[in-house]
C-alpha cells in the first residue's frame, strides 16, 4: 500500500483543483532526459536504472516513481511507502525540481508545505488496514 502523491506543472497560485478552468491541459514537464537531469540535480541518489520507474530509498521510506513511457512526460506519480516525516521535504524538492505541485490522490487536495497531515492520515490508515488484515477481519 503506498500513498500516491501526482505530480503536475500547475500554476503556483493555485489553491485546488477545482479552481482549474474546464478543459484545462497541463503543459508536459518536460522531455524525459530533461526530467532524469532534474531528478538526479534533486535527489541525486535516485535509482533510474529503468527510465520509466525510478526508485528513491531513504532511511525510513521509500519513493516510487512512475514516470512513464511518454516523452515529453506529462506527469509523475511517486508511490510512497514507509514511515517518518522525513520523506516530506523530498517529495517538495523533488516537485520543485520538475516544476510541479503535488497533488495527494487519497484526499484529492494540492499538497502545501505543511502537508503533514496528509502523510500522517496515510500511515494512520495503513497501519489501521494492516492490523486488521492480520486480524482476519473484513
């Protein structure tokens, strides 16, 4: 189980996704040897063996990143896992790097800087579901 945070180019005033005209189209992030270059610049110690899913490890965590087929990129999911705040200022490094703005697809809400909440709901409900699971409960 991951929490799934999309990364878009959208405008830096925006408040929602909601807010988007209809219609709107993101312009692509860029080509895809453009975004490995602002991976590496970012995250230097990210695993882009497979161009199209990179791999971040950290101490507590770990960064999945679906960054698909398509050149020009378009979007970027990462596929989070793991525990401790720790892993919040990466994914924002990273999502300045490409120019994007996360978008938490478990709340349907843009990610601030005090996106704690979000990452904290996401354990909370995960270690809910494990426990249950183990427990043979529905």
């Amino acid at each position: 189980m991951s929490w799934d945070i999309l990364l878009l180019p959208l405008p830096a005033d925006l408040t929602s996704i909601d807010d988007l005209p209809s219609g709107h189209e993101p312009p692509p992030i860029g080509s895809r040897s453009s975004v490995h270059k602002a991976l590496r610049s970012a995250v230097g110690e990210v695993d882009l063996t497979d161009p199209t899913w990179g791999v971040l490890l950290g101490p507590t965590w770990v960064i999945e990143l679906g960054i698909g087929e398509d050149d020009p990129v378009e979007s970027v999911m990462l596929h989070v896992r793991g525990g401790e705040d720790g892993v919040l200022p990466v994914i924002f490094r990273i999502s300045r790097a490409l120019g994007c703005r996360p978008f938490d697809c478990s709340t349907s809400e843009l990610l601030a800087d005090d996106a704690q909440a979000g990452w904290n709901a996401f354990q909370s409900f995960r270690d809910r579901t494990i426990a249950s699971d183990s427990l043979g409960e529905p």
